[in-house]
C-alpha cells in the first residue's frame, strides 16, 4: 500500500460523508493504491458510521485531542505515505494528486499553501481577516526566522509526508499545535521540503462550532515557538541584559552625566540587575538547548556541548573563587573604612559605587558555580 488518507474526525457527521467521498476519488486519481484513514476521537453523532458506510476504515483514538487523533490514525496508517487534512471540507482532498507527485519525486514533507503569497486561493468566507492578513502571515514570518522554514502557510491541515518521515520526527504534542510541531522538527532536521498552491473553501459544516479558537490558539503557536527556540527565549534576551548591565556600570561608575541627569548608584543597582537575570537567563538556555537536544526534541547541538565541557566545574570554581574573592576583598575593606569612622555614618554614594559591584561579582560567582555543576550533570555520559 503507497497512501494513506488520515481524516481526524470528532462529531463531524455534516460533512464526514462527502470529505470521504473527495478523499476516495483524489486518491484514485493519484493512481496509487492505499486507504482512507478516519481517525474518530469519540465522535457520538454517527460520523462513524457514515465514514465507514462509505469505504473508509475508521480507527478509534479514546484519547482527546487534535494531535492525539492524528497520531492515532498515522500510527494505524499502512501506506508508505500519508495525506492529512480536516474532517470540515475546507480542504478539497480531489488534489491530492498534487501532493502524491511532490511525494514520489522524493520530496519528504508537502505542504498546502492557502496564502496568496504562495500561490494559494482562499474563498470568500472560508478565512478570518485577521488570521490571513495578521495571523497566519506573521507565525509564517516568525517561523522562516527562527526554523528556517523554507514554506509560506505555516497553519495549512492540508499536508502529504512519508510515513518514515514522521516517525523520524518524533512528535509530542496531542493538541492544535501538532500540526505546528511537525513543521518545526522537520525544518529542525533540514527534510526534503515541496510546497504546493491549494483553495481553502468555506467550512461546509453549518450547525457545528469551529474548533479553532483566535488567541488561545495564536498564543499556543507563540508558546510552543519559544520553548522549541531556547535562543529566541532565552539567549537573546540574555545578552540584550548582559549589554544593558555593561553599559549601566561604564557610565555609572564614573557618574559620567547626560543630559543634566548623574548616572549613579541607582543606575548601578538596576544594571547589576540586568547582569544578574541576563547570567541566569544564559544559563536557563544552555541548560534547555542541551537537554532538548539529549530528549530528541531538537537536534543536539554539538558546539554548545563542547564549549560547556570545556567550561568544567573545575575551571568554573577556579574562576568563580577569584571573582567572589575579590568581591569579598571589597567588603572587607569597606568595613575597615566602616570601623576606622567608629562606624559611625557612611558616604553612601562613595561606598555603594563599591559595594553593589562586590556583591554582585559574587552572586554571579555564586550563579556560575552551581550552573557549571547543573550542566555538566545533563551532558555526564550515561547509558541509553
């Protein structure tokens, strides 16, 4: 068997009938053999039924979600490869044959694309202004940028895959954002990519509410965008603090003055803010890059790991020592100064221009120390 038609279906008995329908006459015209898969997440409406009435083979996935139906039916799936789309006959499965072509000339992962800007059609009615002038554009653009996801319709359902492929990639998540997920893991892991112009039409259904939610969905996509880019989250910001921290102590240490206003020591204490959270979050990043990368959800990084493995906790605690070293020198002789004046009243701005380097050199050391234990302990060879 060359393909498999997945539907993920839940209480779709308005349109189950004819996507079946579409989904069987695509994949004769694509002149492969195969099956048409309706993955049922507990449908009570006869969706069931109806599906298998017409010839599709229905698999029953009991755990909920959007992501947990696909998998389901994927895993079940016997072709070599797979064609996905939605159940609410928005997506037209008689072009398939589009996708089987881009599959056969050796491509891994095709994509439909409903944009304009890829060549794609959308019908009147059948996309929200906001998510095809705001939405979809902008995850597309954020996407390219973070992934290199060489495609333009990062939301499209309408998607063929070798089977093997998906298997490679690994997937987690049950939700809306499986569809998500699959793009990212395969431009993570450099796929065989094709792209290719579809219509999106109007939703067919007319009594059933849309699954899709604006924001809580938009939110979801952003949210899984960051935790599968640690640089994006965390590194970035990391070194926009590190540069604000820095920048804070060369102007407020020698009180240099701007605009008539004296940089000082509340400057300094709000920079040495900025490099203690932007150490933090570099080390939040190295330690989430490794260990997404030792759980398969990202490609490891083998540079990052070497640098860290050079960064031993040996060559950490050395460094650290004489950095709290010298911050704890400092206070020492504040003290002194403090004891010598019969610790009586103290010229603040004098000794804070001191103090708050001090005690931030050491809470950076103190940071570093127990980073260099953390992250050598993730990278510690172990038996599989």
């Amino acid at each position: 068997m060359r393909l498999s038609v997945v539907i993920p279906c839940l209480n779709e008995s308005e349109t189950i009938g004819i996507v079946v329908e579409k989904a069987l006459k695509g994949l004769r015209a694509s002149g492969l053999t195969g099956e048409v898969l309706v993955a049922d997440n507990g449908s009570t409406d006869g969706s069931r039924e109806i599906a298998q009435n017409l010839g599709a083979r229905v698999v029953p996935v009991p755990e909920r979600g959007y992501g947990a139906a696909l998998m389901g039916g994927i895993d079940a799936a016997q072709g070599e490869f797979v064609i996905m789309g939605d159940a609410d006959d928005s997506y037209d499965f008689l072009e398939i044959p589009k996708f089987t072509a881009q599959l056969l000339a050796g491509h891994e992962l095709v994509m439909g694309c409903r944009l304009p800007g890829g060549g794609g059609t959308i019908a009147a009615g059948a996309m929200p202004l906001l998510h095809r002038l705001w939405g979809n554009p902008m995850f597309s653009w954020m996407a390219r940028r973070m992934f290199r996801y060489p495609g333009n319709d990062v939301y499209c359902g309408l998607r063929g895959f070798s089977k093997a492929l998906y298997q490679r990639l690994n997937q987690r998540c049950t939700g809306m954002e499986f569809a998500v997920e699959m793009l990212i893991r395969a431009s993570l892991q450099g796929c065989k990519f094709a792209e290719v112009p579809i219509t999106l039409h109007r939703d067919g259904r007319k009594l059933a509410r849309p699954h899709l939610r604006t924001f809580r969905d938009g939110w979801r996509t952003l949210r899984l965008f960051l935790l599968f880019s640690p640089r994006w989250l965390y590194v970035l910001p990391a070194l926009l603090l590190l540069l604000f921290g820095a920048l804070g102590y060369a102007l407020s240490l020698p009180r240099v003055s701007i605009g008539g206003a004296t940089l000082d020591v509340h400057t300094l204490l709000i920079a040495s803010l900025g490099l203690i959270v932007g150490a933090q979050l570099m080390t939040f990043g190295a330690a989430t890059r490794v260990y997404a990368g030792e759980e398969g959800f990202l490609p490891r990084n083998r540079r990052l790991e070497r640098i860290l493995l050079w960064f031993s906790v040996e060559r950490v605690l050395l460094g650290a020592g004489l950095v709290a070293l010298l911050g704890l020198s400092i206070i020492a002789w504040l003290i002194w100064l403090w004891a010598s004046n019969g610790f009586g009243a103290l010229d603040y701005p004098y000794t804070l221009r001191r103090l708050i380097p001090a005690v931030t050199a050491i809470a950076l050391a103190v940071q570093s120390v127990f980073a260099a234990f953390f992250l050598n302990l993730l990278l510690m060879p172990r038996r599989r």
